[in-house]
C-alpha cells in the first residue's frame, strides 16, 4: 500500500548547501523555516505534515525528493534541479 508521507518545503536564499533539520512526525509544530507543502495522509496515527517511514522489517527503500525552484519577484517561479537522496532501508 502507498502511503503519502506528506511534503515539506525549507526557503533557502544564497546558499549552496543545507543541512535538512530533523522533523518530528504527526504535528503541524514543524522546525523553524519549515513550511508544510502537503499533509500526510497515512491511514494511522495522528494528522500532521509529515509521517515518518515504517517498513515494518520489509527492506523498504525510502528516499527524500529535492527540488530547487528560484523564485522570481514576479510570482513565477523556475524549476532549477531536482534529484533524490537516499535516506536508508528498514
């Protein structure tokens, strides 16, 4: 079963790298400078914007999808990269 574990967004201005902080599971109480982008919607567990992965011992591969869009004064907005980071199996 897919499960939609939410999406977050972080606003980076003027940086080359970011370190993705640690976000706790089924709150909307998210880090500063963390913004929901979509809520989870696992079938479990309290509401929130994100629910962490549970493979429950299947050797599930779990994955985070970065995007970079630049954001012009104009409202339009560019899609710069995009790519994925593996965050492990469980």
């Amino acid at each position: 079963m897919a499960i939609d574990h939410g999406a977050i967004r972080f606003q980076i201005s003027e940086k080359t790298e970011f370190a993705i902080p640690s976000v706790p599971e089924q709150t909307f109480d998210l880090p500063p400078g963390a913004e929901m982008e979509s809520k989870h919607y696992a079938p479990l567990g309290s509401p929130g914007a994100y629910m962490a992965p549970c493979g429950c011992g299947f050797n599930n591969r779990y994955v985070a999808t970065i995007v970079a869009i630049k954001n012009e004064t104009s409202g339009q907005k560019f899609l710069i990269g995009k790519g994925k980071i593996k965050l492990g199996r469980f």
